[in-house]
C-alpha cells in the first residue's frame, strides 16, 4: 500500500493555530501580469466593441466569428436538447425540476405597513432586468453551473438572461446548450474569456449591457470580474472548491475518502479536510486514501491536492470540533456522525451543510436542488449560496404622512444639525407646522 502524503494536524499540539492557519491560506489574487492583460482586454472592448471580441476570440479560442454569428440561433439550443442522449435528457430535466422547486420557495413579497398617523413604510422587491451569466466551455463544460445559475434567475424574474460560452475551435458543448434550453436562456453568446465579460458588463454593437454578471470562470474572467464590478454586480469572486467532513467511527472510512476524493479531483488547487475527534477514524480514512486513489482517473490530481491543500484533522474536544469548522468556514461541510443534527446547529459558518452518511456533496453539485454556487476561501463568514435573491433588488418605500412629518421631522432636524448639515434641517423644518 503506498504512502499519500497529506497534512496531519491535531488541535491539542502547541503549534496547532499557526499550522491551520497556514493550511487556510487560500488567497491567490490574480497576478499583476493577468491583471494588465485583462485591464488591456476590457480597454479594447470598451473602445471597440464587436470588432475586438472577434479578435480575442480568433487569437484565443481560434474561432472566426463576424457581429451575425456572435449570437447561437435559439433553434440550434433545441436542437442540442435533442442530439444528447435520453438519459442525458432526463437528468438534465430531474435536476431543472429540482433546482426550480428548491429556489421557488425562497421568493420573497413586496410589503409595507402602516402607521397610526398615517404614514407607510415598506419594501419593494423587483427583478434584475438583464444578467449575463458566464459558462465554461470546451473541455471545462459544466452543463449543472448553467442550471444552478440560470434557473434561479428565471424564478427571480429576471427579464432577459444571456448567456456567454467560449466555442474552441467553434465546437459548441451539446449538454451546456441543452441545459440553456431547459433553463430558459433568452440569448447565448459564443465568445469567452475576459472579452465576453467586458462585452457584457458595458456592451457592444451587437450586445446590450447587462447588470449583473454571474457564474464560475478561470483566472481571466474572475479578474475581469472583479475588475468591472461597480459598473455592473457580480455573483462572488470564487477561489478553489473545498470541502470539510465531519466524521466518527459510525461511518466506513472509504466513503469519507471517496468524498474527499470528489472534491480534490476538480483541480491541483482544491481543499478537501476531514476534522474527527477520534485519532482512529483519521488512521483508517488514511489507509482507505491510500488503497483507493490509486483505481481513481484523476490519481495524480487528486495526490496533488491532498499533498498541497487537503488535511487530517483531530480535533481534542467537541468544542475544538466546532470551532475549527467555523474558522475553516468551508464551501462544503459534510456531517457524517451520530448526533448530524445537533452538530448541524452547532456550525455557523458553511456554504452548505450535508447531514447524515447518504448526503454526499456529489449529489449536491447536480441535482440535490439547493445551488451549488456557493461561498469559497473562508468566506462563508460572511456570504451566502447563490439564489433568487441574488437576482433581485430591494427599494425602500416611504410614504409620510402631514401629522408624521411634525414628528419625525423635529427628530430629522436635530440630528442633521448635529451634523452640521443646516440645508438638511431646513427642509425638514420647512414641512413643521408654525
């Protein structure tokens, strides 16, 4: 049985702190040299708009395009849903009714009260009108992003979605534009790459600017991103995928090694933990890794993961458990120990939280129903998964009554001269009763 090398920490050792936070260092800003190249790309489209797409899209992606070809015809996305095969065709549908029923139920209503003199206050929640959402192509096809992407943006409302796709060599991805026709994609585009996001964010002869741009890209199009936010909205800048599983000897170590093989198998640069209380579980999920990773077909990615990034965590108390999951605040956190629902409640920080032994993490990148764009490098902190919410806005609604304006306008013009802000006073004084 070979050797894998992987991190072993264990919460009760001096330098315990210092060795996580080491292992959590998951910043990786996008260079100064794909940060000028980008800026430089945005430039251009900016200035030339349908003409320098073209470009980079012939220098990049080696396809000729002309300003009639950018768009696919609506009729060749049917047509994909009906060259990929049936069971292709039916997964594909199961995980749309999913997603659609789960982000359904996260719609949220206009409202408003009232008070007694009459004055009314409220919230008024309206759609996006246009979002453009960004799907890898090529061999980086990812058909379930389109879904988790544009299904909740359909529900939320969104008037027009487009979507961006880079065609290599002009070869489109039958499953990614099948899933644009079950989600209910208005427009997709065929260009890729920091070009497509420009296009997008301030627009082109022949594509309207959108205000939101969503979904996972490379290092180009996450600097793009970032780099036009402010000019439009974005859905989060995503480092590597991660997962942390919780887990006791209630459950077969092969299965929390298959689990964090899921994960660490995406790239070089995924994080795939197990936190445990009992030394034992951590020595046979270790022996499982190394007895299955060698039948895996992406051994050498995985080996490389789990060497860089992934980790054997024990943790000396059940307190220790808890607080070490919060402070790894993962994208993925997997509860697989006899009391999942109390530990459930227990964590506050997680992306998404899979209880029991049969929740696996797979199951929710496709078709579990919850999104699967989720919070990455710490951030669950602070952030939340991708849904409805993402694709629609609140405005504030004030309605105020002659007899509230006595009364809250007294309070306003205290308040805006303690600012010094005398113009502010006045107006508010100007509406005061003699």
């Amino acid at each position: 049985m070979n050797k894998v090398q992987i991190n072993r920490l264990d919460s009760s050792h001096a330098n315990f702190n210092a060795d996580l936070a080491a292992l959590l260092k998951r910043d990786q800003p996008a260079s100064n040299s794909i940060e000028r190249i980008v800026t430089d790309i945005i430039t251009n489209v900016r200035q030339h708009g349908d003409d320098a797409v073209i470009r980079y899209t012939l220098e990049f992606d080696h396809h000729q395009l002309d300003e009639q070809s950018i768009e696919v015809p609506p009729e060749r996305l049917e047509q994909a849903l009906h060259e990929i095969s049936g069971e292709q065709r039916r997964s594909l549908e199961f995980a749309a009714d999913r997603i659609s029923g789960y982000h359904s139920r996260q719609l949220q209503q206009s409202w408003h009260y009232d008070e007694e003199d009459g004055t009314q206050l409220g919230q008024k929640i309206t759609p996006i009108a246009r979002v453009g959402l960004y799907a890898p192509g090529g061999k980086a096809a990812y058909p379930s992003s389109v879904l988790m992407n544009a299904i909740p943006a359909k529900v939320a409302g969104v008037v027009e979605l487009v979507v961006v796709s880079p065609a290599a060599h002009g070869q489109l991805n039958n499953l990614v534009l099948a899933a644009a026709k079950l989600a209910g994609v208005d427009r997709f585009l065929q260009i890729g790459g920091a070009q497509a996001i420009a296009a997008l964010a301030y627009g082109t002869e022949s594509i309207s600017p959108v205000d939101k741009i969503t979904g996972p890209g490379n290092q180009y199009v996450s600097a793009a991103k970032k780099l036009v936010f402010g000019q439009v909205g974005i859905d989060m800048l995503a480092g590597p995928s991660e997962v942390l599983v919780i887990a006791d000897d209630s459950v077969d170590p092969d299965w929390v090694a298959m689990d964090l093989f899921a994960q660490a198998e995406h790239d070089e640069n995924a994080q795939s933990i197990l936190l445990t209380r009992d030394p034992v579980v951590a020595e046979n999920v270790a022996q499982s890794i190394a007895r299955l990773l060698p039948e895996m077909e992406r051994a050498d990615i995985i080996a490389d993961s789990l060497r860089d990034n992934g980790a054997l965590i024990v943790a000396d108390s059940d307190s220790a458990l808890v607080e070490i999951a919060d402070k790894i605040a993962a994208e993925h956190v997997e509860l697989m120990v006899q009391d999942c629902d109390q530990l459930a409640q227990d964590i506050s920080n997680a992306g998404a939280i899979f209880i029991g032994p049969y929740s696996s993490e797979s199951l929710g990148d496709y078709a579990a129903g919850p999104n699967h764009v989720l919070p990455t490098s710490g951030t669950a902190r602070f952030s939340s998964p991708l849904g409805v919410y993402d694709f629609r806005k609140r405005s504030s609604i004030i309605r105020i009554s002659e007899e509230g304006a006595q009364t809250i306008g007294e309070h306003a013009s205290i308040l805006a001269r303690g600012e010094s802000l005398t113009a502010h006073a006045r107006s508010a004084e100007l509406r005061l009763k003699k």
